[in-house]
C-alpha cells in the first residue's frame, strides 16, 4: 500500500493556521520545543500532520 505524500508547510503557513506568530515558532525551535520541524536545504518545514499530531498529544488534562 502506497501512502499519501505528507503535507510540508512554511512557518508563515503553521503561523496562520495555528494562530502562532512566526517569532514564536522561530524561538520554539531554539530551544528545541513545539511543533516537530525540518530543515531542507535552508528552507524550514513543518509536516501538517505531525503539527496536529503534537497539539493532540499535548492537550491540556489529556
């Protein structure tokens, strides 16, 4: 069985979607917290389903 290509977004992208600013996102990944991201090339990505992956698991009194 073939899987689905996984959805890469942009920051900017997370950032709209999610209601975060992108300077969140950016100090996030300094210190090596939030979303799950990935560097291609020099570009930044964020898989979408990872993205909401990580906000279920992290729901509060879950």
């Amino acid at each position: 069985m073939i899987s689905p290509t996984p959805t890469y977004l942009t920051e900017k992208q997370v950032s709209k979607l999610f209601e975060i600013s992108v300077f969140t996102l950016q100090k996030h990944r300094q210190k090596r917290i939030g979303f799950p991201w990935y560097k291609i090339g020099r570009s930044i990505r964020y898989r979408l389903d990872e993205c909401l992956a990580f906000l279920q698991n992290a729901k509060a009194g879950a």
